[in-house]
C-alpha cells in the first residue's frame, strides 16, 4: 500500500518520519529516493527524533554510514551517493546490518535495492511539487 504526504516544511517532514519511527519494531528498512535537497536527511532526522535520538543527524555523504545507538532502536543511516558499484557497498557491512533489529535508513539505495528484504522495506519518495512542496510517497511492505 502506498500512501502519499504533502510536506511543505522540514518540520512536517521530520514529523512523518518520526511517526513512522514510532511504530518500528525492529529491521525495518527506510530506502530513500529524491533528488539533491529534496529532504531525505531531513527524513532521517524524524526517524532519529522518533527513536529517541537526541544527538544531531548529519548527512554521512562522506563517511558513507552513520550509526545511532541507544534510542529505543538503534539507526544505521547510509549515504550510497558516491558508490558506483555493489562491490564497493561490501565494506559498508549493510547486508550484516540488514540481518539485526536495527532501523536502516539508505539514501540513494538503487545500487543496493536487490538486497533489501521487500517484507521490510520502506520505499519513501520524494517529489518537488509545482509550489515547492514536496509530496512523499511511502508504499509500506
């Protein structure tokens, strides 16, 4: 089932997020896709605040993973941006991350989207609408 969300303020973003965060349970994937600024780090900032995270949420762009520990579920939030191949993806440990209770949030997830268990993962998108806003489509497992 997909559900569609019209977000017209990071606030109102980060507030889907955290309700979504609210009802994980432990394995779920969070597979974002939009372009550059269209406010997935800023999703993964809802999922944090949702957890129970209260250190702040940067984009990993750079450091590829970032882990979050010691919410009421921990958070594995990678950046795939820069990777080119799968190969490359294997250093990241995601498929051992794939197997815990975590909640994984992937940014750019098409390289590893054959990996990503359909029973569990999220695919939210993100579209800019003709007045700025940004619809968010998320189709639930």
């Amino acid at each position: 089932m997909t559900s569609h969300h019209l977000c017209r303020s990071a606030q109102e973003t980060m507030n889907l997020a955290a309700d979504a965060a609210h009802l994980a349970q432990g394995g779920e994937v969070f597979a974002l896709y939009g372009e550059l600024g269209a406010g997935k780090t800023t999703f993964v900032k809802g999922l944090a605040a949702g957890l129970g995270f209260q250190q702040p949420v940067t984009s990993p762009t750079f450091n590829l993973v970032h882990y979050y520990r010691g919410g009421r579920l921990d958070l594995v939030h990678y950046d795939l941006y820069r990777l080119k191949r799968l190969e490359e993806v294997e250093a990241l440990d995601l498929e051992q991350e794939l197997s815990q209770e975590n909640v994984l949030a992937i940014e750019w997830p098409k390289l590893v989207e054959p990996l990503l268990p359909d029973s569990r993962t999220y695919r939210v998108v993100f579209a800019e609408t003709q007045d700025g806003a940004w619809r968010v489509s998320m189709t639930n497992p």
